[in-house]
C-alpha cells in the first residue's frame, strides 16, 4: 500500500512533472494507492484559496484532485 503526500499530487501539475515519480506511479498496481483524507482536504484547501485569485488555476488543480481520486482508495 502506498500514501503519496500532497506534494506527491501536487507534482504531477507542473509542465514537466518529475520522470521519477510519473514512472513509479504508472509501475503501481490497481488498488494499491491510497489517498488520506488529510491530503484531499489540503489539495482542496488549495483550489478554495485559488479560486477567488485565479479560477482557471483552481479548475485545473480540481480537475487534477478527481483524476488522483479517481484512481486511488481513500
């Protein structure tokens, strides 16, 4: 089982996300990746305080948030 930290997430946005930690991810098995609730909710932190300042920047992060969700347990 593994618990990638926010900054893990947070990673995979940058133009030029690092190799390392996209080929780890596409090695993980199915169901193996879990998300705490503690790193949804900072990640959801982020896009709130986003919104207001930049509300395309908040969407891309959003839409990052349910692509992660979508493919881990938590």
């Amino acid at each position: 089982m593994y618990l990638p930290d926010a900054n893990v997430v947070s990673g995979l946005r940058e133009p030029k996300p690092h190799a390392a930690i996209v080929s780890w991810l596409n090695s993980v098995e199915n169901g193996i990746l879990h998300l705490a609730t503690v790193t949804r909710g900072e990640i959801q932190a982020s896009v709130e305080l986003t919104r207001d300042q930049d509300p395309e920047k908040a969407t891309e992060i959003e839409s990052l948030l349910d692509l992660v969700m979508d493919v881990t347990t938590y």
